[in-house]
C-alpha cells in the first residue's frame, strides 16, 4: 500500500465516522439501549441519606482523568434520583451518559 492509498483510506475512514457509519460503543461492549418500562416510571422516594452517600462515593472516584470525571458525573447524575429538587428519570441518565459515550468515542466535541 502507497502513501497516497493509506491517505484515501484514512479520508475515508473519516467520511465514515463523519456520516455515522462507526459503530455505536454500546452496542460493541454488549449493552442493550432499551430501558424496560419499569425502570423509566420507576419513582425515587427523596433520601437525604442515600443522595449524600452516592455524592461522596463520587467524589472519592473523581480524579485528574477524564474517565474518573465521567463516572463521578454519572454518580452525581444518579444521585438527583433522590433528590426532592431535582427531575430527572433513569431513562433521561441513560440517555445522557449515552450521548456522552457517543461523542468521547467520535473524538470529543473539536474534532
């Protein structure tokens, strides 16, 4: 293979990712997109107790990586479930994270 082929191959490689022919990280690592329609009603009593534990279990696994941030987000994220002020769903964190995911693995947000 030429220098000019692994140019046109990489050009087109990058066509592919651009016209969204990669292949969705989930679905590579196995897990399933659908959130059962229990979990997406599933209602979260407030629990002071439970919020403030899964805050501080965030806030030991953030660290200077960007994969300790994410988790630490998502707990974060997990943890508005038993917060009284807060609306969210586990399906609208699923979603999120899964957006999340998708954008890390084109490249991040300046490719």
């Amino acid at each position: 293979m030429t220098d000019a082929d692994d140019e046109t191959a990489d050009r087109a490689g990058d066509d592919a990712d651009r016209d969204g022919d990669h292949e969705d990280p989930l679905a590579a690592a196995g897990v399933d997109p659908v959130v059962p329609d229990e979990a997406s009603d599933a209602e979260f009593a407030p629990d002071a107790e439970v919020r403030e534990f899964i805050r501080e279990v965030a806030d030991d696994v953030r660290a200077e990586s960007s994969e300790s941030k994410q988790l630490s987000a998502v707990l974060y994220r997990v943890s508005d479930l038993y917060d009284d002020e807060e609306e969210t769903s586990p399906e609208e964190i699923y979603l999120n994270v899964r957006h999340i995911m998708r954008i890390k693995s084109e490249g991040g947000l300046r490719r």
